[in-house]
C-alpha cells in the first residue's frame, strides 16, 4: 500500500513542477497496481490533467471509468462529479453540467469542500437567462406610469 501512495505523492509532485506526462506515469502506476483510495485520487488527477488539457471527452471517460471501477470512495467520486460537469462546461452542454451538479447538492453526505463547491460552480451556471438590468425595470415601471399620466392629462385637455 505505501509502495502504491509513494506513486500518487510523486504524481502530485511532477503536476507541482509542471510535468504531466510523468505525473501521469505515476498516476498510472498507482491506478493499475491498487484499488485504494490512492487510487481513486490518482484516477481523478489523471482526469483533472485531461481537463486542463482540454481533453474534454478523455476526460470525462477517466470520470466514469473512476465511478465504475472505484465506486467505494464517496469524496472522489463526488470530486470526479465535479470534474465532469467542468467538463460539461468545456463541452458547452450547461444542462447536463447543471444536472450533474444539482445531483451532488442533493445527495452528497460528506461535511467538506464537495458542497460548497458544488453549489458555488452551480450558482455560476445558474443565471443563463439573460437578467433584466434594473434601469430596464425601472423603464417599463416610469413608462407605465408616464402613459396613465398622460391619458390623464389628455383626458384633462380635452
């Protein structure tokens, strides 16, 4: 088991100096020789890599590869979640990244970062209607408001 950690520490070391290509070899390693949970956090920075690399569609085969062969680990799983629906995002598929994390704020348990951050990525996708500025409110109020004024004062004229 240290053998396999002692993989996933040096992965995270390479990402640290910029090199992914031997992060990824570390990753590897780690994934292919263990089931633990060093490999589930191996797995969702092989995936994390190919996001960032903008290998949305790699990417998001690493995520459900990870939720298939390491279902056991909730926060990775949930980590991974997240991950796929950045790469919803990167796909510009904002309904399935929504849905996706709208299903961890309803059913994730855990007390750590996987909520807040959730929410907060789900609030941002939130306001895709356009959002009226208040001016406009104010505009079609005051115009209203001016057109009753007005036939009043026709009214009044006449």
């Amino acid at each position: 088991e240290h053998k396999f950690k002692t993989g996933l520490y040096a992965g995270k070391a390479y990402l640290l100096k910029g090199d992914t290509t031997a992060a990824n070899n570390e990753f590897d390693y780690t994934v292919s020789n263990t089931k633990t949970i060093a490999a589930a956090e191996a797995k969702y920075n092989i995936a994390r890599i190919e996001y960032l690399q903008r290998k949305y569609k790699a990417s998001q085969k690493t995520c459900f590869d990870l939720a298939k062969e390491l279902p056991n680990y909730d926060y990775w799983i949930a980590k991974t979640f997240i991950l796929l629906a950045d790469n919803y995002v990167g796909l510009k598929d904002t309904f399935q990244a929504k849905a996706t994390l709208q299903s961890i704020v309803d059913n994730y348990k855990g007390n750590d970062d996987i909520l807040p951050e959730a929410q907060s990525k789900l609030q941002k996708l939130s306001p895709e209607k356009p959002v009226t500025p208040p001016a406009d409110t104010t505009r079609v109020s005051d115009t209203t408001g001016t057109n009753q004024g007005n036939a009043t004062t026709k009214q009044g004229n006449n």
